[in-house]
C-alpha cells in the first residue's frame, strides 16, 4: 500500500438471488473480505464492509415464470436465506440490504439521470430478437438454439454451457423462446449505451499505469479487455423486471442488471451512513477495495469506474480490486443450474458448530491465483490433521497443564532462557510475516503464518518437556507456561479473521478483553495471576462415515446430471435382414464369475448354453459388477462371435450390456427365466 488512508471502504460482490450461496462464492469473495476487514479492525482501523443481494436480472424471472410465481417472490425467498447463512458463517457486514429497497430503486435512478442529463449516454436502435407469441423481447437468456461452436442444441443465447463459449443471441443457429419454444423475429428497439470507448484513454491510465500492483489475474484480464478496444455497452434491457428507466418514452425498459448492480455499494453505504456516506465515497482520504470473483473483473475494473467517471462529483475510483480465480468441487466446475456445488446453508445444517472449519479450509485452498480444488477428504485431513492436531491440540495441552499444575492459574515468568527469547522472536517475525500477507491480499500464506504460531507453541511445548522438567526444576516451569499462555493468546487474535468463532472461544478461556493486533508477540498478553477457563476442544475429528455421506451425496448428484444431460448415439446405418440374421443372440445362466487376474475391467465367466459344455466368455464390466452379483443369473450373449484371446484367455462370445446415461453398464436379461440356450429372436 503506496499511501495512508484514513479509513477503507470494502465491498463485497452482490450475490445473484436465484438461487443460495455455494462454497466458490465464499472462497472468491466474502471470506476473503471478511478476513481483511477482521484484520482492519483488530489493527484499529477505520473500515466499513458493504453487502447485499443483487435482485434484478433475467435469471431470476426465468426461476418465477417456472416456479409460477412473482419475482419478488423469488429474490425476498434466496435474499433471507443468504443473509442468514452470510451471519451464521460470521461474515461481518456492517450492512447487508438489497437492491429492491426503495433508497437503491432512488439512487440507481438520480444515478441514470445525472448522466442522461450530462450527455453522458448514446441512444441507439438495433434489431434484437423478438418472440411474436409472448409479444415481447428477449433476453439473451430467453433465447435457446444450437451453439455455433460445439452444436450443442440447448445452448442459451448469451452462453452455452456445454463449451463455455460467451455468445449473443443472434449468434445461435435456429434460435427459439425458451418461454413459448416459438421461432424468433429480429425488430428495432431503442436503448441508451453507455460509451465505455469514450473514457478508455483515462481507464487505460488507471489501470495500466496505476495499478501495476494488482494481481496479476485482475491486470491482465483489464489489459485484454483494453487492448482489444472498448465498445458501447447498453444500460437499458426490454423487461418488466428492475429499475424503471426514469426518462420519457421509455415505457417496459429497466436499467441494465450490470449499472443498477454495482451502484447497490453507494445505496447500501447510504442505508448505512445517511449523513456520512459521502466521505466513504468521494474524499480522498478514504480507500475503496472491491472483493469480486473473475467473472465480475470487468464490470468493477472497466465499468464501474467508467460510470464513476463520467458521474463526477469527486466520487473516488477503487484502490484495489483482488479477484480471486474460480474454486472446482471434486475436480469438476461448480455449477448452480447442476446443482454441482456445497450450499453454504446446507453445509451448516450438516455440520452445526464447524463454521470454522469450512473457513480454514476454504481460505486454505483459496483460488489467489488460479482455479483451485475443493474435496471433501482434504475438508477431513485439514480438520483431523491441522486443526485438531495442531492447533487444537497445543491449545489443549497448555490449559490442560496449567490446571494440573497451577490450579488454572497463569504463573508468573522467571528470566528468559535462549529458548524463550527465539520463540518470541520467531513469533514476531510470523506477526510480521501474517501482517504483511494480509496487507498485500495474499490470505493463503498469511493463513500459513498463523498456523505456523501454533506449529511454534507445539515445538516449543516439546522441547521444553514441562513435564519432565517439573520434577527438578519447578521454577522453570512456570516461565514454560507463561510463555505458552502468551503463545495461546497471539494464535487467539491471529486466528480472529480466519475462525472468528473458535479465536473468541480461545479468548474467553485465556480471559482476554477486546483483542487487538499489536498482542500478537506480547509477552503480557495474558497477565500472570489470570485465571484460565475449563479446558476444552475448539476442533473435533471428522469421521470417515461423515465424509461419505458427503461424496455420496455428490455421486447421486453426478449420476442425476448425466441421465438429464443423456443423449443417445446416432443410430447406426442401415442394415438388411441377412445381415441381422447372422447374428445368433441366445440365453445362458452363469454358472461361475471371476476376475481376470491384473484386469481391472475385465470378468470371467463360465455359461451354460444349454449344449452341456460350458462356455468360456470374458466381459469388460468389472467396474459395474462384483462376481457374486451375476452368478445363478440368465444374461443374453452373442453365441457366434469369433473366439478371441483376452488376456490368457479365449472369450468365446459376447455379453450384451446396455451403456445408461452416467455410464453405467447393465446385463441384458429375459424378464423371466427362459430356457438356457433358447434364441434370442
């Protein structure tokens, strides 16, 4: 940070209200900036953290029409259960409102207008696509077709989510109404642009020539964008749905979801502050970070500020924007309309008491720099094996210790030995370290320094062996102690933005007051003659079952998505009776079913065919069958197949299977028992 401000204003990525909060917006946007701003206010810090939910946009019109209800209906449902998840995970909004109330509707419009009134716009009429049926126009969302990329045929009009490809309706071959499934006609509409190329001179300048600290990820996707020329961007849409456009003439046209969005910040810093907002917004001295995911890098970076700019009026552009890259569930893209993803207000339901956890883990694994992986047995190894182990584990002990010794009295320390005056100089080079990471965003290595506190109380506790020691030296042992006490209440507050919850359960048993940063290192945090609370364990072990129950979850999940995403294979070319004919497809009862040995698909079968000498067939299905399951069972077979040597040995036959949309394979079977060796005709 180049410059001292006097206070910092942090804003948060408004969540879309269609649908709950999954685990890729904790880990890309609120837990990171919930750190930062816990972090500014143990430093003693002046700060404000804004939130709210983002309640305009064709998504959530699409959800009401298919769910028959009102969109009001939809955003008060999702906005409720966000923010309650949002306070349960201890994310620390000063505010957290939504842009449906009455002063967004007000300052989203006075903000329209003031640049209507400037100028600041160009009005344009261009041919969008219209549905005749529904007598209305479409969003690019409304719009399905045939992706032009990958011929995908369900594409939507502004992606397709089978490629990835960005599009616009007009792009797509065939394209139709996803609300009457009617072809589409393409008529003039009007709608005002904001010129984003008239102010890429001074963004180029910001950005390019301010900012060369940003993260990598941010100023290089702003570089792109950029070079490649800024074009004119509507701010006008043709829905029933949203900010009424205040101007006349512009009668069923709301404000774009992209401008009224972002402008939530300054309404909800108005519904917070009504006499102050301005000197979070407009004075200088005030530094404005935006917490967003890479999918918004464009609209904070490029858009925003060129709204910001041409508004005027001393409004200040952000200091910084830190995007974080995309977090995967299981290897695979999160993805809300799959339902491929960990809702936050599920995972809490599921695991009452381990917020924490999920914190730890997330910022952990959290995506700084590029796409990360979220797993649910790297969630198990980090609570087993840092958290409790670690963590919990040191907390534990030195409690524990200080009851048995000093009746849950904290000693007073003697003089320093050499390896106490290392510990607290470590500590403070791990103070250092975390207060500099968190400084400069880099939330995963300031979360390895504070963990790296607890590593230092482990092996100092080890090294000095209290318990071997209090047999020959008592004195010594109350410095051991003492110095461990201190340990506890640095991991206390360095702990504090990461797990709020387990740092204020610490606090209370080391009877800590309000904490504050600077105790991070401090020899008297904890003052001698301080009584410690019970001890108790701030992490428990997660068990295998637990675990299972949640990848299970995720498999039934996979197996839902690909029978709803099937498609089958062509049909094959045609063929003629004779060539039918020559194939001779009969039932036999397995007799006996192994494994072919260092195959992993393949299974040995013996058949009875009906000719009294059994029949040898080997069949890849290994990965869907245990032997067990199809032995005694009929299945049918390709009788006149060739024999051919698998592995050792020779198949005479084939096993007819039915490949199912999750890939599954299942034996084809008469309905009821049939003759072994009976045709099949």
């Amino acid at each position: 940070m180049s410059k001292e401000f006097k206070r910092t204003l942090i804003t948060t990525a408004l969540p879309y209200t269609n649908g709950p909060v999954h685990i890729g917006h904790l880990a890309g946007v609120y837990i990171p900036a919930d750190i930062y701003a816990r972090y500014l206010r143990l430093a003693g810090r002046p700060v404000v953290m804004i939130g709210g939910s983002d309640e305009h946009g064709v998504p959530i019109t699409l959800k009401a029409r298919a769910e028959g209800v009102t969109p009001q209906d939809i955003v008060d449902r999702y906005h409720a259960l966000i923010k309650k998840s949002f306070e349960e995970l201890g994310i620390s909004f000063d505010i957290y409102s939504r842009t449906t109330s009455d002063i967004h509707s007000e300052t989203a419009s006075e903000f329209f207008r003031h640049l209507y009134d400037k100028g600041e716009f160009v009005e344009k009429t261009s041919e969008q696509l219209y549905d005749p049926q529904a007598k209305e126009f479409l969003a690019d969302r409304y719009v399905t077709g045939e992706c032009p990329h990958c011929h995908n045929p369900r594409a939507y009009g502004d992606q397709c989510e089978a490629c990835g490809t960005s599009l616009n309706a007009t792009d797509l071959i065939n394209p139709k109404s996803a609300i009457s499934n009617s072809p589409l006609e393409l008529r003039p509409t009007h709608h005002w642009y904001m010129p984003l190329d008239k102010w890429e001179p001074a963004l180029r300048q910001w950005i390019l020539e301010g900012h060369k600290e940003w993260k990598s990820n941010v100023y290089g996707q702003c570089k792109s964008w950029l070079d490649m020329g800024l074009q004119p961007r509507a701010v006008s849409r043709d829905l029933s749905w949203g900010i009424p456009v205040p101007v006349e003439g512009a009668e069923g046209k709301v404000l774009y979801v992209w401008f009224d969005a972002p402008i939530g910040y300054i309404s909800n810093t108005k519904e917070l502050l009504p006499d102050s907002w301005e000197k979070w917004w407009k004075d200088p001295e005030t530094r404005i970070i935006n917490f967003i995911g890479k999918d918004n890098i464009v609209f904070h970076c490029i858009v925003f500020p060129a709204m910001l700019m041409a508004y005027g009026d001393g409004f200040q552009l952000p200091d910084n924007v830190p995007a974080n890259e995309f977090l995967n569930l299981e290897g695979d893209k999160i993805s809300t309309s799959r339902n491929w993803a960990v809702w936050l207000h599920e995972y809490l339901a599921d695991f009452p008491g381990k917020q924490d956890v999920l914190r730890y883990v997330l910022t952990a694994n959290a995506p700084e720099t590029k796409d990360n992986d979220f797993t649910w047995r790297d969630f198990q190894a980090r609570n087993n094996n840092e958290l409790a182990a670690i963590l919990g584990n040191f907390v534990n002990r030195v409690v524990i210790l200080t009851h048995k010794y000093y009746n849950g009295v904290v000693p007073a320390a003697g003089e320093l030995l050499d390896i106490d005056k290392t510990a607290y100089a470590e500590l403070a080079g791990l103070r250092d370290s975390l207060t500099d990471n968190i400084e400069n965003f880099h939330f995963r290595e300031a979360l390895k320094d504070a963990m790296g506190i607890a590593r230092l109380g482990n092996k100092y506790l080890q090294d000095c062996e209290p318990w071997k020691v209090v047999k020959t030296d008592p004195e010594r042992v109350k410095t051991v102690i003492n110095v461990c006490t201190q340990i506890c209440a640095s991991i206390a507050v360095a702990m504090e933005p990461f797990m709020p919850f387990s740092s204020e359960r610490l606090a209370r048993t080391l009877g800590l007051g309000k904490l504050s940063w600077d105790m991070i290192g401090n020899a008297d945090a904890v003052p001698a003659g301080t009584v410690l609370g019970a001890p108790e364990l701030l992490f428990e072990k997660i068990d295998d079952d637990t675990i299972k129950a949640q990848t299970d979850r995720l498999e039934r999940i996979k197996k839902e998505n690909a029978v709803k995403a099937y498609q089958p294979e062509p049909v094959k070319a045609e063929i003629n009776m004779p060539d039918f004919e020559k194939l001779d497809i009969r039932v036999g009862k397995v007799i006996s079913c192994e494994r072919v040995p260092k195959a992993d698909k393949l299974l040995k079968f013996s058949i009875d065919d009906g000719t009294g000498t059994p029949r040898t067939i080997v069949s890849g299905i290994a990965q869907h069958y245990k032997p067990e399951e199809l032995t005694g069972k009929q299945v049918c077979f390709i009788a006149n197949l060739a024999p051919a040597k698998i592995r050792g040995v020779v198949s005479q036959g084939m096993i007819l299977s039915a490949l199912n949309a999750d890939g599954s394979l299942k034996v084809i079977s008469p309905a009821s028992d049939a003759t072994n060796g009976a045709q099949v005709k």
